[in-house]
C-alpha cells in the first residue's frame, strides 16, 4: 500500500520578507519527483537532503507525494547505493530525534529508484505513476523533474519527458536543469532551441545555486530597505569600486574531464558572480514581486556594458594542474593545457549612475582561503591629520559576505562610517557580539553586522522555490543568452593566451595582485616566478606587423590582435588628420562580424577618438528594421557607437525602413541618402572607407555578377545578395572609389583560399566584385592578418 504524506504548497523565496511572484496556482494532488542521475555526487551531497527537508518543513498539509532517483544503471545494481544516500539525510537541530526517525522512515517508504535510460524506462515511469494515481484514486497535481546529469544529455531526456511522462490530467511539469548551459554563445543558443522545442519556458528552472544563498538573495532587499542611505551614493560620484569574489583552497582532481574544457571563467564568472554582479548594478524594480520586471532591468545592465576583451583579463594556473591533465586524461608529458584555474576580469557599465567605476569579478582554485564575498567600496573624502584610526578615516565598505574565510558565517557588513541599516522582518537579525576577527581590512567592531537569523542551504531553498513554481531564483533563457554575449568575446580572445602560473595556497604571495590602469586589467608584478615546461612555441607570436603589396596595393598584415591595433591607430590618425584640415572626418564602416574586433579596440581603447567630429556612415545594409539584431547598423550601433561619445545627429543609419516597407524601390531609400551623403559629405567623398570580404569576393552588398558601371553615377543603390535577406542597400564602386583611403579588412583562416585566389587573378569585378574597389583618387590599403595570409 502506498503511504500517504502530506504537503504544504507554499514555500517562501526567502528574500528578507519581500514579495516575488505569485505562486502558480497549484491544486490539491500527487507530487511526483524524480531526480535523473539520482545516485551522482550532486543528488548524494544536496539534492536528496534538499527534498527530505522539504518534506520535513511541510508535511501534514494536503498532498500526497513520491521520490524517484532515476540513473543509467539497472535496479539490482543502483537500488542498494539509492537507499545507503538516502539514509544519510538528516534533520534540523528543531526536529526531536524520534520525530526525526519517524520521518526519514516515511521518506524512504515513498523513495524508490527506476533505470532512466531508454524511452521504454520513461514509458514505464508514466504507467507507475498512471497505475498509482488510480489504485489509491488520487488526483495528479504535477511533475517535478531534476536532471542532474551533463549538460549533453539535457536535451534527449527533455524529449523523452515531453513524448511520455508529461501529467495526462493538467497536472503542472517542472524540469530543473543544472549548469553548464553551453560552452559559449553558439551553443547557449542551440541548447535553449533544443530544449524549447520540448518544454515551455514556464516549465524550465535552470538551476544557480548561488541565487539560493541567503546572503545573494538578501541584495535586492538590502538595497530596497536601505533607499534613503543608498540613493545619494549608490553612483560613480562616492563608489571605488565593486569587488565580487570567490576564492577556493581546493584543487580540481577527480573533475578533470569535465574542468578542463570549461575552466574557472565558464564554471564561476559567467554564472555565480555574474548574477551577483547584475543584482548589485541593476536599476531596483518598482516592485520586486514582478519577475519580469526584474529580469528587464537585468538585461539593460547586459546592454550597457563595455565589450569584453584580452586587455580585460588576467588568467592563471596552478602549478599541478597540468600534471592532473596529463593523469587523469590520459595525456602524454609534453601535453599542456591553457585551461584557467583563475580569473580576474574587470568590467565597466557604460551608464552615467556607474560611468568609470571599475567591477572587479575573481575566482580560483588553489588559492589561500575558502571565501566569498562582493564588496562596494566607497570612496573617503575625510582626511584625518593626527588620529588615522578615527572611524571617519577607515575604509567605507558594504560587503555580502557568502560565507567561510575569517567570518565562518553569511553577512552583510556595513562600516560604521557609512549608515546604520535598517533590519525588517523575522528572517535576518543584527549581531552585537562578535569574535575578535577582521573583515577586508577593517576589525568586526566597526561594522553594522546581519546575519541570517537561520542559516539554510542554497539547494533546499531553491528546491522549495521549484515546488512552489517561483521562477524569480531562476535563470531565464534571455538572462543566459545575455550573459553569454557578454563573456563569449572574452573567451575567444583568451583561447591561446597562457596563464600565469602560480604553486598554490599561500605560497602564491602576490603573484596574483592585479593593476587596475583605465579601462585595462594587468598583473602587477612582471616577473613570473614559475614557468610551465614546453608551454609551446609562440615565435610566432612574436612577429612583428608587416608593410607589403597585395594585388598592386598597399598591405599591412600581422596578427589579429596586432592587426587590429594597427588599423585602430591608422583610423584615429586620420581622423586626426581630417578634422584638423576641414574639421570633420566621414567615415563608412561595414558591418558583419569582421569588424568587431576593430570596434572593440576602438570603444575600450582609443579614448581620445575625435568622435565629436566624426560622422558615421553605413556602407551597406540589409533590409531587415534597423533594430533586428541582423541589421549591420544594429551590430554597428551595440559594438561601438552606444559606447562613445558621439553626437546622435553625426550617425547616419541608412534608411531601408520607409513608410513601414523594406527597400522598397517607389520609397526613395536609396536617393534620400545619396541626397543626404551629398549634402554633407565634400564632393561624395569619404575620409574613409571600411570594407570587407564575403567568401564569394563580394563587397560591401555588391555581390558576383554586378558590372563595375551597373549603377552608372549613383552613389546608393538597392542590390540582391544570394543569401537571406536577399534585398539590401549598399554604397556603389562609384561612391567607394570616390574615398580618400579605403581599407579592405581580411581576418581569419576561412579566408586563407580566397586571399589565395585573389592573388592570382586580375580585376574581374562581376566575379570577384572586390577587384573593383579601385579608389581614383585615394588610396586603397589592405590589411590582412597571418591567419587569413598564410593559413
């Protein structure tokens, strides 16, 4: 007979006693929960404790319920490891030890474990739950599903929930889904897809457990509680900087499959301090019971911040990580891994509230302690002459304290030169005794201290906020996909940068300290102490950028990285050079991905660009809306204009969007903004002109097939591409060779055969339409990196 347990539905977000959404409505029935990888190393520590103390909190209420550990392996095998985890789950120090026995009996009576592996095993899962629901004439209220296993496995299982085991009766379906959700952008991407294409977004809970800590969960609130104090200097005018932390003494044995493709930045930075980070800068919502509200004013911090890249990390590796490489995969002596085992990035928000103030974001593995915390740090315009331990001379600091380190328990710290905060609600309380300890430099005594008045694990909160249907603790697809943009960039600019190395522990001493200079991240001592053996040959590194001749013109070559130094430089100096002979310099830039890295180097780098006098043109576009991500003035407008200062009136979209229609040839776009290039441009003259190369040799949106005189004295043009969107509208050869200096900008190794066949062919511009590009006047300059010159 199936042994009936009742409970509660409603279980708290627990945001120091502020609102989230409201709960879904759930109606009285059976709760089926089954946990897929029920015996790994994640259900054995938390999960299984998570879920016996939430039936411990809310049993006797209207439900009936039961657990499932679901794994690969078949029943004889996993059932006798299944019970041994689940007899290790124990109570809370409020629960009486019979009171206690009696309930972890009852949980293992309703717990059984089920080989997961075929869809035939989900088909059986569903007519289990069926046949129960009716020998015990039950009502179904729904199905919660905790898929802890890799992340490749998400989406078979996902279908196979979707095609069997979805509740037949109304019943709510909850999936819960552990990180990593992908590897980069790309995949972020292919996986939600994927995963959209079996359950709603409603029905997904994509797990960080960092948003279950009390402590994270209490910033919002903080913030809110505290308004009165906080508005004045919550803002670039009185903060330092913001420091989000989280240092670990362990190594990574026994993980190496997994760590080693995926490194610090992917398992820490982009989720946990992510979100810390987002909760600390974004705008306060009016109402923090409104999710969606929440999740918005998240993404317009994702909007707002400066691109990511090399200049803006710092990585490292501890000094046996690469022997723990070699043994665990495998690998020969000589294989080394570039794989992070630290990270210190720094991050600017281009917002006038945060303008200049530097976010700090570092983890690693092998460090001196275990700690984690973020700390904003004010700045202190109090100079004290004769007593330097005056309260008003200390350091102004708001620290959330995630726990470990000197502490030992979860905080939020508030100098005593700052405020006094204020404290609501029953969940957190103020310590008045302390320890004698010291906190980021300053003794526990000049703090204003909270702690939670009952410390609870991050997966069982979280595990009530998914029985409850509370998504605010949760990752939402366009929360992920954000935060990948962000760091994807990064990454890629890191892929074949070496760590520092580093032995570990406190033998590390300052090895790791950074040097904040600008927008720029370094370390601050030079000289590396230790060196990994046969790190490999960078000579070619070290090559130094090369003038020459491609196709009778000018070329610069080098690598990316130098290359693109390089044209950031030349661009600056002739817009130097324009403005100081005429006093405005036009420039028509390409979009697509070739010029993001140019326009990365220009926003984080090249401070003094004249933008003030720089007018910014579109040398083609597609006729999509001006605001689709596929628009070339879209990527123009997110990669470099909305993080300079230029006047809105100096850019110049061009107008494929008229009279609600797309290019539509009776609309004009094409007139209007020749009329308008001549208008403002000295006889139709570029200053200059970037360009790149589509694989087909096309330019610009002139594509094979169009002769060199098809648009005869026009200067914008509609044309057809190959591919989608077909219509577009681009500059003519007739308005780019009118340039003072044109660029043709080649990067990559996908471009090495065609930089190949241009060497070898003479100018047959309805083949190859780049052969056209012949300024009469100007100059015409290639700049091609060694990836793309030389394969």
């Amino acid at each position: 007979m199936f042994v009936t347990v009742f409970l509660l539905l409603v279980a708290l977000c627990a945001h120091g006693g502020n609102g989230e959404d409201r709960q879904e409505t759930q109606r009285p029935g059976h709760v089926s929960v089954i946990i897929v990888g029920g015996t790994g190393d994640l259900a054995k520590k938390y999960l299984w404790q998570g879920f016996f103390q939430l039936y411990i909190n809310q049993v006797s209420s209207g439900n009936t319920f039961s657990f499932y550990g679901g794994g690969l392996s078949p029943g004889e095998k996993s059932t006798p490891v299944f019970f041994e985890i689940l007899k290790a789950v124990s109570c809370t120090k409020d629960v009486s030890q019979e009171r206690c026995a009696l309930l972890k009996e009852q949980f293992l009576r309703l717990s059984q474990y089920r080989q997961l592996k075929t869809l035939e095993d989900y088909q059986d899962l569903a007519k289990h739950t069926e046949q129960q629901l009716q020998q015990e004439g039950m009502t179904e209220a729904g199905r919660l599903f905790y898929l802890s296993v890799p992340a490749f496995a998400y989406a078979d299982i996902a279908e196979k929930i979707n095609s069997s085991c979805r509740p037949t009766s109304g019943g709510w379906l909850r999936v819960v889904l552990e990180k990593p959700f992908g590897h980069d952008y790309r995949s972020a991407q292919v996986l939600a897809s994927q995963l959209g294409s079996a359950l709603k977004d409603e029905e997904m809970y994509r797990i960080d457990h960092y948003l279950g800590k009390q402590v994270v969960s209490k910033i919002l609130p903080f913030r809110t509680e505290n308004r009165k104090y906080l508005d004045p200097i919550w803002n670039r005018h009185h903060i330092e900087r913001v420091e989000i932390v989280l240092k670990e003494t362990l190594d990574v044995k026994g993980r190496i499959p997994f760590y080693d493709q995926y490194g610090v930045i992917r398992d820490v930075l982009q989720n946990h301090l992510t979100e810390v980070m987002t909760l600390l800068t974004m705008k306060l919502p009016a109402n923090m019971s409104n999710s969606q509200e929440v999740l918005q004013n998240k993404l317009q911090i994702f909007s707002s911040l400066l691109p990511l890249g090399k200049n803006q990390a710092v990585i490292g590796q501890y000094q046996t990580y690469k022997s723990e490489v070699q043994r665990e995969l495998n690998k020969t002596k000589d294989h080394v891994s570039l794989t992070p085992t630290f990270a210190a990035v720094l991050a600017h928000i281009n917002e006038a509230q945060y303008e200049g103030v530097p976010i700090l974001l570092i983890s690693g593995k092998m460090l001196d302690e275990r700690v984690g915390y973020a700390r904003i740090l004010f700045k202190n315009d109090v100079f004290c002459l004769q007593n330097h331990n005056n309260v008003h001379c200390k350091p102004k600091q708001i620290i959330f304290y995630f726990g470990h380190g000197s502490l030992q328990y979860s905080a939020v710290l508030v100098s005593k030169n700052l405020f006094k905060p204020a404290v609501t609600g029953s969940e957190w309380k103020e310590v008045t005794e302390h320890k004698d300890v010291s906190v980021l430099g300053l003794p526990i005594s000049d703090y204003y201290v909270q702690t939670p008045a009952e410390e609870k694990e991050a997966y069982s909160e979280l595990i009530s906020h998914i029985f409850a249907g509370r998504k605010n603790c949760f990752i939402s697809t366009e929360n992920l996909l954000a935060s990948w943009g962000m760091w994807t960039s990064l990454l890629s600019s890191l892929t074949s940068s070496f760590p520092r190395i580093y032995p570990g522990g406190a033998e590390n001493g300052d090895m790791l300290d950074v040097h904040l200079m600008g927008k720029e991240i370094s370390y601050n001592s030079e000289v590396v102490i230790i060196s990994p053996d046969k790190m490999g040959d960078t000579s070619a590194n070290n090559f130094k950028v090369m003038q020459g001749k491609f196709r009778s013109a000018d070329m610069v070559s080098a690598w990316t990285e130098e290359l693109v130094e390089t044209l950031a430089s030349d661009m600056q100096e002739a817009a130097e050079a324009a403005i100081h002979e005429g006093g405005v310099f036009h420039l028509a830039l390409s979009g697509g991905s070739t010029p993001l890295a140019l326009f990365h180097r220009l926003a984080v780098h090249h401070f003094t660009f004249p933008w003030r006098n720089t007018h910014v043109w579109m040398v083609d576009e597609r006729c999509v809306p001006l605001t689709e991500p596929e628009s070339n003035f879209y990527s123009v407008h997110e990669n470099l204009l909305k993080h300079v200062k230029i006047p809105y009136y100096n850019i110049h979209p061009m107008p494929v969007h008229l009279n609600q229609r797309l290019c539509v040839e009776d609309d004009g776009g094409a007139l209007l903004y020749e009329k308008e290039l001549s208008r403002q441009v000295n006889g139709s003259s570029f200053h200059f002109v970037l360009l790149g190369v589509g694989y087909d040799g096309h330019t610009a949106s002139l594509f094979p097939g169009v002769k060199v005189d098809q648009h005869g004295q026009s200067l914008v043009a509609l044309t057809e591409s190959p591919s989608k969107p077909h219509q577009r509208m681009s500059l003519t050869f007739n308005a780019i060779n009118r340039a003072h200096k044109v660029i043709l900008l080649v990067l990559g190794k996908g471009k090495h055969d065609l930089v190949t066949q241009l060497s070898r062919v003479k100018d047959v511009p309805e083949k190859y339409p780049v052969t056209g590009v012949k300024p009469a006047d100007g100059s015409l300059v290639w700049y091609i990196d060694y990836d793309a010159l030389i394969g």
